[in-house]
C-alpha cells in the first residue's frame, strides 16, 4: 500500500471521550491516515453517512452514553454500511466479542476490535487487514431501493414469498416453512428483504408489504394443508406493524378464508424492535394469541432483553440469532449464549429453534445444547413455492 493510497482513505472514529478522539486520531496520523472525521456522539455519525459522507472504515466505542455502539452498529447495518468496522472498548474482550459476533451477523465487514487505550501496533494490524481483505474494497453494495419504486412493486405483484424449512433436531422432519420475502425486480432480478423491508418500514409502507406476502403464503399454506401436509407456517412481522390495533382480526380473517386455524400459523417479531415499544405492541400481542397465533422471539441474543421483559410477553417460540450458532464450535463466548438461551427458553417453556446452521458442526453443537428445531443452509436455503414442494418430497424419501 503506498504512501498515496493510505492518504486516501476516509475514515471515521466515533467516542464519546474527546481525549480518545485526540489519541486515536493523532495515532492514526502518525500511520500516514490524514482523512480522519471525529465524531462525538453516533447519531451525529449517523448523519453524516444519511447526509452521503463516504468512510472507508469506521471505528466505533462501544460504551457511550446518548447511543451505545450496539446501536450505532444496527443502524449502520440498516443503511447498508459497506466499509470497514473496528470497534473498541475499554470493556472486558468477552463484550466485545459478542459486540463482533453480532456485527458480522448483520452483514457488516468486520475488521476487528482493539481493546482501550490504543496503541499505535494494534491499530496498524487491524487497518493492514482492511488492504488486505481483497473482498472489501470491492464488496458490492446492496442498493437500498426507491419507495416509490417498492410501492409500484407490491400493487403490481413483484413481491413474493419464498419458503424456508425448520426441522426437528430428534428426526430431521419438517416442523414449519418460514416465510421470507423476495423481489422479482424486471431489471436487477431476485432482491433480498435487507434491501426493502426498511424502506418499507420508513416510509410507512410495510403494512402494504406484509398484507400482499400474507395474503399469497396464507393461501399456499392452505392448499399444502389440503394436500395433508402437517407442518406450520412462520410469517415476519414488523414491529411497526403491531400498532395495527385490528390486525389480530385481519389476519385470522385471512385464515379462515383459506381454513386454516391460526394455531398454524407462528408470527416471528424481532427482539430489539420489540423492546423499543413493548407499551403499545402487548396489546396487539395478546389477542394474537388469545386467538391462538404462536409467537416468536427473532434474533434472540441481539436485543439484550432482560427475563423480566420476556415473561411479560406471551411467546411460544425462541429463535437464537446466527451470530450464536454458526460457528459456535470455535467460539466459546458465543456458545455460552447458546447455551443459556436455551436454559431460559425452557424454563419459559418456549421452542428454541437455532437459526443459521450451516454445517455438521454447527448441527452438533445446537442439538448438544438441546434447541427443538434448527433452520439454516444446512437444511435448506429458502425457496419459492414450487421448489419447497419438491424439497418436501424428497426430503420425506430420504428421512424415511
Ligand atoms: P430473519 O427473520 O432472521 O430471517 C432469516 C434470514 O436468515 C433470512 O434472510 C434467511 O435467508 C437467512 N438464513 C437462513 N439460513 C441461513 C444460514 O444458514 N446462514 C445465513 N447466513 N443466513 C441464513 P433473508 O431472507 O435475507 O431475510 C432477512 C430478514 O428480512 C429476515 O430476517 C426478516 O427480518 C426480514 N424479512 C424477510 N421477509 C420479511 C417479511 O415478509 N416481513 C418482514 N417484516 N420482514 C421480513
Ligand atoms: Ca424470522
Ligand atoms: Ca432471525
């Protein structure tokens, strides 16, 4: 890397300690890094990268008091942040850790983490692996979409569900399909869910989304019920989508339509959006299962919901995050949120799935730790209709 390259790249540091800004930013001039932005608090961060600031790499404390690291690393995951991620802390290296598991779980490009103070050798390795991850530099982008364009997509059909499996650890057997949404885009063709769930979310359209996606799955679950297949059906549902006071009807009106009784169905809500509004979101909760929904806890593990918290919601399901599964084996702070979540779950007589298996060993590890079901590219990737249904004939086969 020469001299002119190094002058080249942007990056941002954000701590609330100003001295620690001085240190780093001076350390970092001292490598040859002279396009440093310094950022005191990370909804300023925030704004600069809204704003269409470019960074290279942004290193992030993760103890600080308006906005936390976590938090500042979630948002940047929702903006789609293609740079490179150092964190650091003067926290113990088991904070940080589960701080980098989570990162990389969020499709952040992880450089690293120093631990505090910094010292000028540290911060010199970390920044050589940004140069020497090939992949960084050039990762693509995944181009946040238009909301315009997404609304135009979901009246004219584009947005469909595709069809994941969870199984049972004890036999393999098909326990439930979880519904993921895709986007049949006419130019850019299949588009990911990280590319227009939070437009949706933003621009107040994500009731719309989830309407056309439960609309399609409900009925095509109807119909593989029909056929006599006994599995149920897990369907996302945006946080912002439990101030719908009339949703637990909609949807159980949606069901009998396609006679399916809503025991069937399981509504995955994400842990960290829910505890924001946990107040207004119970009540919409309830009824949903008075009516007999399931309900379950995604990404358990990334909101750091206390027990109290969760006992007051009346969950059914636990699904562990990726972050704690795939690649658990190597990984001894990961597994011991593996493992402890499991105990919780079960004390709250909950289902545990694990989420992102993607190997034999993660396999392992999860049905050692006991969780029920497990879902994740080791089974199977999601799927459209048609291809699930042939997924779950030979997979009957070959259980057999
Ligand atoms: P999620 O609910 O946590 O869904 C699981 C995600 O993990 C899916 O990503 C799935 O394709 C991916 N996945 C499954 N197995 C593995 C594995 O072994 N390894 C890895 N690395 N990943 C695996 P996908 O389909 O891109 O969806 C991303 C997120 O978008 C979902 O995360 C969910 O939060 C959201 N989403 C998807 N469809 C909907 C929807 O209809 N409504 C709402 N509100 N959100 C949705
Ligand atoms: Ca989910
Ligand atoms: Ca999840």
């Amino acid at each position: 890397m020469s001299e002119e390259d190094l002058k080249k790249l942007n990056i941002l540091v954000i701590d609330d300690d100003e001295f620690m800004l001085d240190i780093v930013s001076m350390t970092l001039e001292r490598l040859g890094y002279n396009l440093v932005t310094v950022c005191s608090d990370g909804r300023k961060a925030l704004q600069k990268i809204d704003d269409g600031e470019r960074f290279d790499v942004a290193m992030v404390d993760l103890n600080m008091p308006l906005m936390d690291g976590i938090e500042v690393l979630r948002y940047m995951a929702a903006r789609q942040f293609s740079g490179g991620i150092l964190l650091f802390s003067g926290e113990d290296a088991r904070i940080l850790k589960t701080a980098l598991s989570l990162a990389s779980a969020h499709n952040l490009n992880v450089l690293g983490s120093l631990h505090k103070p910094v010292t000028i050798n540290a911060l010199k390795k970390v920044l050589d692996k940004y140069h020497s991850k090939s992949d960084v530099s050039k990762r693509k982008l995944v181009e946040l979409v238009g909301a315009d364009e997404l609304r135009n997509a979901i009246t004219e059909g584009q947005i469909v569900p595709f069809y994941q499996p969870k199984v049972r650890v004890v036999d393999k057997s098909l326990a439930s399909a979880e519904v993921l949404a895709r986007w049949h885009h006419p130019e850019r063709g299949l588009v990911p869910p990280i590319a227009f769930i939070s437009v949706a979310e933003e621009h107040g359209i994500i009731n719309e989304l989830t309407r056309v996606i439960f609309e399609q799955a409900i009925e095509q679950f109807g119909k593989w019920r029909k056929q006599g297949h006994e599995f149920t059906l897990g369907m996302n549902l945006s946080a912002d989508s439990l101030s719908v006071i009339d949703l637990p009807e909609q949807i159980s009106a949606l069901a009998s339509a396609n006679d399916v009784p809503c025991s069937a169905i399981e509504l995955e809500i994400t842990e960290s959006r829910l505890m924001q509004n946990l107040a207004t979101s119970l009540d919409v909760l309830t009824r949903f299962r008075l009516k007999g929904f399931g309900l379950s806890i995604d990404d358990f593990g990334t909101g750091f919901s206390s027990m109290s918290q969760l006992s007051n919601v009346p969950f059914t399901e636990l699904k562990i995050d990726r972050a704690f599964v795939h690649g658990v084996e190597n990984d001894a702070s990961a597994l011991a949120i593996l493992e402890s979540s499991v105990q919780l779950a079960k004390r709250l007589e909950l289902t545990v799935v694990a989420e992102g298996v993607e190997d034999q060993s993660d396999w392992n590890q999860v049905a050692a730790a006991q969780c029920d079901l497990v879902q994740g590219y080791f089974i199977a990737k999601p799927m459209p209709a048609s291809e699930f249904e042939r997924w779950i004939t030979s997979h009957q086969t070959h259980a057999k």
